[in-house]
C-alpha cells in the first residue's frame, strides 16, 4: 500500500477513550441521539510494555508476497496456501471479508479482478466464520461468496443490482485505519487485532530512512483494538492510546473511520449509467482526461424517474479537492445520450430520460461540479445534499396494520403508506437501510397486502405471526426489481423455537379451554398449529381474555412448558396467541438485529397496539404513532420520559416519519 494513503488515513484517526470499547463493543458508532460517554484512561508505563513483550504470539498471518499474490501462511511455517491475481493499481488495501453462515467450502468472487478468480476463505475451527483478507484496489467494488457451490450474498453488507441483473454485495475500499511504529533495529513487523478475534496478522512495511513501520486496512467503521509483533514479540506501541484488552493485556486503540467520499446518487430511466469525472484542487482546475465508472443499481424501487444508480469516488488526499463530472448512459455513436448541466433547462438529458442527444464528446460540453467530498443527489438536473447517504444504514422494524397502513375501510387508507414508500425508496433505501414488517398476519396475507397495493413500501424481511416465522427476501433481481416471490423462511430461526414448546401438549390444555366455554361464542380458535407450528391462536370475547391467559399459562407450566400469551386487538374480541417464550416481536427483532451485525441504537420499532410493547420497550429507539390504541398509550405514560420512546403526532405512516425525525435519523 501506498505510503500517501497511510499518511490520509491517520488524518482520520479519532482518539478512543471509550471503557465500552476495550469490552467489545467494536461495531459501535455513536450516531446523532445516542453519545458516547467516554471515560478518560491512564497512560501506560514502559515497564508495563516490556513485560508484554515477551509473552509468544499463537495465530495464523496473512502474508502479502506481491501485489499480485495473496497467500495465507501460518507463524510456525505450516502453508495453507491460496493465491490470487489482483487488478494492478496504484493503491491496494487489504479488506477483510467473513462468512458466518453454513457451509464447507466458501469462495469469495469480486469486481477488483473482473470475477476471474475466488480467494478461498479460511475457517479456523467449527461453528468459526470463514474469514480471508485480500489487498484490493482503492474504489467501489461488488463481490459475492459461493458456498458449496451455490452463490450467496451476505444480509450483513450493503447490496446492489448489477447492470446484468445479479445481487451482490458492494463496498467502497478505502484505507480506514492505520499503524505506525518506530522499530529500526526490527527485521518484520505485523499488526493482530480483534477485528477478527486475533485470527490473522497483517504485515507492516519499513521506511528505511526513519525506521518507522507504516501499513493500514479497510474495515467497518467502528472502534478496534491491536496489538504489533516485533520479530515474534507481542507488544503495544505507548505513544498511542493504549488500553486493557480482556485476555490480551495491554492494546492500541482507535476507531475506524469512513473517509468523507463523493457519493453521486442518480435517478435515471436509462439501463446503463457511467458516471464521467474528473478531479480538481484550489488554484489548479480540473483538466486533462475523463475517468469513466460505471455505476452500480441501488437498493431502492425508484420511482417516476426510473431508478436510482450510485457511484463512489474515493478523493486521493488533497485538501480542498473537487470533482467535476457527467452522466451517459455508456453508449456510442448516435445511441450515446449525456446529462450535463446545459441540458437541464430543457429537460432533455438532465434527468438521464432518453432524446439527451449526443451532441458533446466527452471531453467538451459543460459538467457538474462538486465543490467538496460529501454525498449528493442529482435529478431533474439539479444536485441536491443527500447526508442520509453517507451515514451507517439502520433497520425500521414496523407493525403493519394501524401503523404502516391506517384503519381498514378508510378512503385515505394507504395514503400516509405512499408519502412512507416515496420517502423510503428516496432516501434510507439508497443508503442500503433495512426495512422490517413485524405483524401477526401470516406470509401469505403480507405477500397479498404487497401485491394488491403498491403504495406499501417492499420490506427487506418479515417477522410474522407474532414473531414465530421470519422471512428474507432473497430474489436474485435484489429489492429494486423484486416480483414478491423470493421469500425465504429462516429456518435456524424456526428450529430454535422447538426448545421448551410441545404443540402437542398446547393443544390439550386449549380444548379444555374451549370445552368450558363451549357453545358461547366467547372463544374460537383462529389456528391450532396447522398454519404455524410454534403458535396457537384463539378470538377470545374480551370478558375472558384474562382467563384464557391465566388458564394456558398454568397449565402449560404444570408441564414444563414456558408459553408467552399475548393479546391484541380491540372491539368486542380480542386475539390471544400462545407461542414459546423464546418467540415473539422483539425477540425475532432482536435475531434479525444479530443477523444484520447492526447495533441496537440503528434499530428502530414502530407501533400502534398493546401486541407491540414487547419491541418497543426493547433495548432500541421506538416510535408510537400518534393514532395508538389506548392500551398502549397507558404503558407508555408508565414508562422513563428519556426519549427512547417517542410519541408522535402524525398517524399511522406519517407518525413514523416524524419519529424518525425525532430520533434524528431521517
């Protein structure tokens, strides 16, 4: 790696005084509402250093022997060897990929070198990720694993379309964290961390004329702990801020940071866009030759333009740098069509629609201007600021009846729906956010209400029927092209629901629940399990929803079932479902919150109804719309007034939108 990358890299570097942090919080980054308390540490002796320093280093390493070549070599010589061709470029920068899912054998396929070979991952024991880390170029590049021969994405990484209609992951490569130790008697120096629970070393290179070793990598933005090794010792460097590591003993530390990059975000009916620039510092403008990237499909449904398409430059480190740039949509010849500014005051071209004409060559003709690194949005030939953009992607988890969608029979049912799906698609949906249905409806009656009415936003994934099934959506065309039938049932989910529930033994207890109240009309059974195996639901007359609660919970207890019992609903009757402690709203949330690697401050719950406390009064924002039932409302007046719950004063949709606001994520 280059050392100007390095150098911009460390310009980055923020100060880690967080006690938090040296536990494992790693993935923490502290967002608009929720600061970071730090807590001041001590400085760390010398003598404390040198008695480290002996202690041997027991790991596997990844050693870089050319740019061209990667291989992974263990510190005592044992050779698991893997090699692969690497696009030449001036900066490469080791980037770090892990599988936490099944599989024997996983593969990791990507752009940086034209999809032409895999990098096979390592796993380093049973039920251990597979990691590998490869030196990649700096810039924007789509990749996918394959898993015993199947292609996978990971739901932990943001996604794309790519312009041959392929999901795959997609990340911007950028030096994000950097080391630098002072060793000119030293022979080798490697860098061990706990972005990888101290699995791998990465190796350092020395600048003969000071004897300082530099290096740097890519990772998630968050806050990490290393420690180097010197000709095999392990030690610290104390000039640094330093810490203790559970296990470890003394560590640097430090949070890795994104770079401030140009994000171009693009809402185009072309199939193709290219993305032309160019870059420029003060007093020296932007001249000589275009570079063309080709832009990648975000993850949004678009709207009345066509869809959206976004492209990342990364800057090369001089202040005050610009960009100057255009759009094409990647043809030749007569069929070439631009948006350049000149073309926005008619119309034609600026918003990338067809009849943009071919009158420039790329190298005339005015162009855009970006005065600073930052994300922006160009449409209708005008840039706009897009922050959401650039900030970490969150999950919205949201009930569906009487908060994504208002009251059943009213004219202006889906009204606030559409106002939430335009916001939606045109903002945390570009940033790769993740949006969740949590309902107890059943797949069948989401994936009815979604095609029978387009102005509900397209969920990500579902957790339905009270949080006894979750479902991903995995079609290969991605979000912005899905046609409703790629729902996938999560099935380590489901199986973990077996422990401690016995269908069986429920459906005793409820017809002698049934057989007591027989011939009323007070209780029904809506489904026995043939639906959903791990819930059994009753219509209970509102009179006996307190006795049908009591009733199934103690008898259920009597045979060592624990049974969670959760009523919703209002008017004369109630729905009363009975499912394993281990299911239910907040707890899928908080399964599908793990399976996204998002920390609990990203992860926001919206409702409307007493079947909703148990996620909203998780360990996350919330939102309660302003039309909630007034069971709800009561708890909520019980509860801390500190802002993790906020009530708004929108209904339905629009209370969503106006929470969002409020918890400063909009």
């Amino acid at each position: 790696v280059r050392q100007r990358s390095f150098a911009a890299a460390t310009d980055m570097l923020l100060p880690c005084t967080s006690q938090r942090g040296v536990a494992g919080w790693r993935n923490y980054v502290p967002p608009k509402a929720f600061a970071v308390q730090a807590v001041q540490r001590g400085r760390i002796s010398h003598g404390q250093r040198a008695r480290l320093s002996s202690r041997r280093l027991e790991t596997r390493a990844i050693l870089l022997k050319s740019p061209e070549r990667a291989s992974i070599t263990s510190v005592d010589g044992a050779s698991t060897s893997q090699s692969v061709d690497l696009v030449k470029e001036e900066i490469l920068v080791p980037s770090h990929f892990t599988w936490t899912g099944e599989g024997t054998t996983v593969e990791v396929w990507g752009s940086w070198n034209g999809w032409g070979k895999a990098v096979k991952m390592h796993c380093s024991g049973p039920g251990q990720p597979h990691r590998a880390i490869i030196p990649i170029p700096v810039g924007g590049h789509e990749y996918k694993f394959r898993v015993d021969g199947a292609w996978r994405i990971s739901v932990k990484e943001s996604t794309v379309n790519s312009n041959e209609g392929h999901l795959n992951n997609f990340r911007v490569v950028h030096p994000t964290l950097a080391f630098e130790i002072p060793a000119p008697d030293a022979q080798s120096v490697w860098v061990v961390g706990d972005w990888d629970n101290w699995q791998y070393m990465l190796p350092l290179a020395k600048d003969p004329s000071t004897g300082m070793w530099r290096g740097a990598t890519h990772l998630r933005p968050g806050q990490y702990c290393w420690q180097y090794v010197l000709d095999g010792r392990v030690v610290h460097d104390p000039d640094t801020e330093s810490g203790l590591y559970p296990g470890r003993g003394l560590v640097n530390m430090a949070w890795s940071v994104d770079q401030l990059l140009f994000r171009i975000f693009y809402c185009t009916g072309w199939e193709d866009t290219h993305l032309m620039f160019r870059r420029g510092t003060p007093g020296s403008p932007p001249s000589g030759p275009f570079t063309r990237m080709r832009m990648v499909s975000a993850s949004s449904r678009g709207n009345e333009l066509g869809r959206w398409f976004t492209g990342v430059v990364v800057p090369s480190g001089e202040e005050g740098e610009t960009l100057e740039f255009y759009l094409t949509n990647g043809k030749s010849g007569a069929d070439l069509k631009e948006d350049r500014p000149s073309r926005s005051a008619s119309g034609a071209g600026a918003s990338g629609q067809p009849g943009g004409g071919a009158g420039d060559k790329h190298a005339g003709g005015p162009v855009y201007t970006l005065p600073r690194a930052g994300s922006f949005k160009l449409s209708w030939g005008s840039i706009r600021p897009f922050p959401r953009g650039a900030e970490p992607r969150f999950m919205l988890v949201s009930d569906i009846d009487g908060t994504m969608i208002g009251e059943h029979g009213d004219p202006a049912q889906y009204a606030s729906s559409r106002r939430f799906r335009d916001y939606w698609e045109s903002g945390p949906a570009l940033a790769g956010s993740i949006l969740v249905f949590n309902t107890g409806r059943s797949l069948g009656q989401v994936k009815e209400l979604l095609r029978t009415q387009p102005d509900v936003a397209q969920p990500d994934a579902m957790i339905v029927a009270v949080g006894t099934k979750v479902f991903i959506n995995l079609e290969e065309v991605g979000r912005g092209k899905t046609t409703g039938s790629g729902w996938v049932e999560d099935m380590e989910w489901t199986n973990s629901l077996d422990v401690g529930w016995n269908l069986a033994t429920v459906r005793r207890h409820a017809r002698r629940l049934i057989d007591q109240h027989g011939g009323s009309g007070a209780l029904s059974v809506l489904d026995d399990g043939s639906e959903h195996q791990h819930r059994f639901s009753f219509s209970a007359d509102v009179s006996i929803v307190g006795d049908v609660v009591k009733h199934m919970s103690e008898s259920c207890a009597r045979d060592g079932l624990e049974v969670r019992l959760i009523a919703s609903g209002n008017g004369s009757h109630r729905y009363v479902d009975c499912v394993p402690m281990s299911a239910g709203k907040e707890k899928a949330l908080q399964y599908l919150r793990a399976k996204y690697e998002l920390p609990e401050h990203y992860v926001v719950a919206a409702g409307d109804s007493g079947n909703d406390i148990l996620m909203l009064e998780g360990d996350h924002p919330a939102i309660v719309v302003g039309n909630a039932q007034a069971e709800l409302l009561g708890w909520l007046t019980r509860q801390p007034q500190g802002g993790k719950v906020v009530l708004a004063d929108a209904f339905y949709a629009d209370g969503i939108l106006e929470g969002l606001a409020r918890h400063g994520l909009y």
